[in-house]
C-alpha cells in the first residue's frame, strides 16, 4: 500500500508540473505574440498592402535649402541621382492688423441758455438769463479689435526658380502671396486676439491750442 501511494504522490505531482510548465509556456506564447504585428491583408507582418499611400510614396529627405539648391543644380554628387521632381513652393502669411468692430453711440450733451430784458423810453429791466434743458445729440465712436490674419498657398515651381540669383523664395512667396490673397479673402483664416481700442470710453473735452 505504501508503494502504491507513494507512485500515486509521484504520479501527481508529475502532473502538476507538466499543467504549470504547460500553463507558463503558454503564457510566454502570448506574451511574445503581443509584440508581433499581425500581417497585412497585402502580405507579411508589418509591412504595408500593395497600392497603399504609404508604400507608394516614401518618406521625404529632411534637407536644408542650400542642400535643394544643390540637388537641382547638380544631382549626380549625391546619393539621388536625379534632380527634384514636382516641387511645390509652400508659402503661409500672417499679420496682425486691426479691424472696425461694431461702433457705438454716445450722448453728447448740449447746453441752452434763454436771456430776457425789458426796456422802455425811462426805465430798464435787468437781463435775466435761464437756462434750459435740451435733449442731446446722439454720436457716434468707433471700436476696434485685433485680429490675426492667416492665409497659405502652394506654388508649383521649377528647380530654376529655386536657384534664382536675385528672386529668393521668400520674395516670391510674399509677391504671389500679394497676388492671390486679396482676389481669394474668404480663403483667410481670421482670428481675434481678444485686444481692442474702445474710443467710446474716453470722451475727454480737450482743448485745441490756437494757431500762430
């Protein structure tokens, strides 16, 4: 009886092992599955499917402008050998400038004044004078707020303009700029900065010194 129990102990926590070694490997399974991309419907895992956006334009090199200019100049000392292709000008414009908001009306106040006298051939009465109310007279002051305004454009342009001696990119820029802004308005993004001009709220009287 003892030996039958005792393969019986042997028997159990063998079991108990292979359930917590089968568990364990499991668990590391779907660990590492985690980390593993699933495939694409186009392929294998990660990479990205036939005729996507991705696949059919590669990333951009990151180059500074003396760089372009190279590049368009003479293409064959570097690692493309070819000049830039489609090559769009970018050119975004700010300001910040003041507009008429909505004016306002102020009273403006007026005064009367109605003087009396009375005279005969021997005797005078003094002149008194009363003064009278008038309604006063509406006027009008202008408000202003500042804005910022934001317009952008792209300009198709040729490795020739880019390499242009006495037009730099940020002068055609402003001069097309200059040229499509004021025909596209409904285009520019208009923002308030939330400061104003309020000459409604100083109605100084002020003195005007004589000219000489």
């Amino acid at each position: 009886m003892k030996r039958i129990g005792s393969e019986k102990q042997i028997s159990d926590k063998y079991y108990s092992l292979s359930v917590l070694g089968a568990l364990a490997l499991s668990s590391l399974w779907a660990m590492a599955g985690e980390g593993v991309p699933a495939p694409s419907a186009g392929g294998a895992a990660g990479s990205p499917a036939p005729g996507s956006e991705q696949a059919s334009k590669p990333s951009a090199m990151i180059v500074s402008l003396e760089k372009f200019r190279e590049q368009c100049q003479d293409p064959s000392k570097s690692e493309v050998q070819r000049a830039p292709r489609e090559i769009r000008l970018v050119c975004r414009n700010r300001e910040v400038t003041w507009h008429a908001a909505v004016p306002g009306e102020v009273p403006l106040k007026s005064q009367r004044t109605v003087s009396t006298a009375i005279v005969s051939d021997k005797f005078r009465v003094a002149e008194v004078t009363k003064n009278l109310e008038v309604a006063p007279t509406p006027g009008t002051c202008q408000r202003y707020q500042e804005v910022i305004e934001d317009y952008a454009m792209e300009i198709p342009v040729s490795c020739e303009e880019v390499l242009h001696e006495k037009v730099g990119v940020e002068d055609l820029c402003a001069s097309r700029l200059d040229e499509s802004k004021d025909k596209n308005e409904s285009a520019i993004q208009v923002q308030s900065t939330g400061r104003y001009i309020d000459t409604c709220s100083n109605l100084a009287i002020q003195q005007k010194s004589a000219q000489p």
